[in-house]
C-alpha cells in the first residue's frame, strides 16, 4: 500500500498527533522533541518562515517524522522503514521543495540525501557526524567542589564571545547570519537562567546550557571551555553538575550529541555517566 505523506499547520496539533509515536524512543527523538518544544513556545525561534511540520503514514500509523525550521535543514525522525524515507523524498521533490541538507539517524539521513542529490544532481557533504548520549544517573566523583552558577547580565559579555567561539570551532561553516542569530537566543537563554558558568577562584572556566526538553528529558549543548583552560577537567564537572541539577529538576535522564571526531570529549561524557544511543549524520546540498 502506498504512504501518505501529510503536512500539518498547527504546531500544537502536530505535537499531539506525533506525541506517541516520539515518545516511545525518546532519546532517538530529542532533536524533534526538542525543536517541537521550542516552536510551539516561540514559532519565529529559528526564524521568521513558517516550520514545515510532515508525517509519513501507512495503513492509519506514522512512520516517520520529519520537520523543518527554515533557513535550517531537515530533520527526520528514526524509522524501522527506509521506504518512508523514500517515500517522503519524493513527495518533496513532487512539490518542488529547496532544501540546504537533512539531519537524521545515520540510516535514514544516508538515504535521504543520496536519493536528493542524485536526482537534483547536487553535491553531497557530510558536515557533522555525531552520536547521541542519554544520561540517568550521574556519576558522584563527576561532581567535583567547583560552584555552578546561572549566567546572568554581568557574564553576558564573557558568554556570547564564548558562543561564538563554540561556534566557529565546532560548527565551522557558521556564518555572521547564523552566529548573530544565536547570539541573539543565546540573550534570551541568559533572562531565562538557562545559562551554567562552572567557578574556578572567582573565575568563570566553562560553559554548559539547558537546552531543549523532551516528555521525560533535557538536552545539555553549548558545552566549552577556552583553549588555555582545558584539560583540567572543568568541561567534565561543568556538564555532569548541570546534569545533576537537570535530574533533580524531575527528569528522567538528560542528552547531549557529541561529535564522533573528537573522541576526548566522547569519552568524557562517558565519564560521567552518559551512554550511547544512535548516531546521527548531518549533509550539506550544494550545487556541483
């Protein structure tokens, strides 16, 4: 039987109708759930356009997810079907849809992008190769004595030259666009205390957010420490302390993506008492 693919307009709708299907591999659907979150709060958060929200079903039950937040790519959810993915690059390309690269577990992001750039004869690049971790208990010699402290308007100076920075070194294909675009939710983060400095004799020494949350989660990203502070294990105290307090705040585990290139901090979130669960690619489209 073929798929039907659907569009939806109404983010609180599509969040109810997808809710179940997500929720039952949460930690594999923290990218979704967590741009869900986001938009259903402020739907201009990743920008003025309005979120493409699609299901793929057969036979009445989903079987995949996808959304987009314009100017950003794709994102799937994961499936047990590829041919859902077929389906839906298709049905895009039926309808016309530019797309600057697609996000998704390693399966299906693989399938989608090589279907899209072979039939719109782009060039294909794997820009982030990553893995995400989830996390419930913390481990306590993780912990450290250092304090934790939200940022706040005195720090905002500090804070937004270290997203920068986070951001040309671990996403070096930013632009002055998209890194003024967060600096700017970065600003807003700050009012909303979800900002955590680690203190070192007075000395702010890393950086953690809380980030988007799930049904039962949270995402801890913009981890960082500068270059002439690290290997002391301050990233390692930040993150596990921010994922203490992130438990204790009632959730029932905590996720970050790490990059599989950088096998030092793989094996420091490791440390503290994260666990693998799938990994992710991300592809860029370009014209050839």
């Amino acid at each position: 039987m073929d798929m039907e693919i659907k569009f939806y307009e109404e983010i609180s709708k599509f969040y109810d109708l997808v809710l179940e299907f997500l929720v039952n591999r949460e930690a594999e659907y923290s990218l979704l759930f967590s741009i869900l979150n986001t938009i259903k709060i402020n739907p201009s958060r990743y920008g003025e356009d309005k979120p493409i929200l699609i299901t793929v079903i057969e036979i009445e039950e989903i079987k995949l997810v996808a959304l987009r937040t314009p100017p950003f790519n794709l994102a799937l959810s994961f499936t047990d079907d590829l041919e859902s993915i077929t389906a839906l690059t298709k049905e895009l390309l039926i309808r016309n849809m530019e797309l600057p690269g697609v996000v998704g577990f390693k399966a299906g992001a693989d399938k989608f992008a090589k279907l899209w750039c072979n039939i719109k004869n782009l060039q294909l690049i794997l820009i982030r190769n990553e893995k995400i971790f989830k996390l419930q208990t913390v481990a306590k010699e993780t912990l450290g004595k250092r304090q934790l402290v939200a940022g706040d308007k005195s720090n905002q100076i500090l804070i937004l030259n270290w997203a920068k920075e986070f951001m040309l070194e671990a996403l070096p294909e930013s632009d002055d666009v998209s890194i003024k675009r967060n600096q700017n939710a970065i600003m807003e983060d700050i009012k909303k205390d979800k900002i955590f400095l680690l203190i070192e004799e007075e000395e702010v020494v890393s950086m953690a957010r809380k980030a988007g949350k799930t049904p039962n989660g949270n995402l801890v990203n913009f981890v960082y420490t500068p270059l002439h502070l690290r290997n002391q294990g301050y990233a390692t105290e930040c993150v596990a302390k921010l994922s203490q307090i992130l438990l204790e705040e009632g959730n029932n585990f905590c996720f970050l993506f790490t990059d599989l290139m950088n096998p030092t901090s793989n094996s420091i979130y490791q440390k503290i008492g994260y666990r693998p669960v799938i990994d992710v690619d991300e592809y860029k489209f370009l014209s050839k």
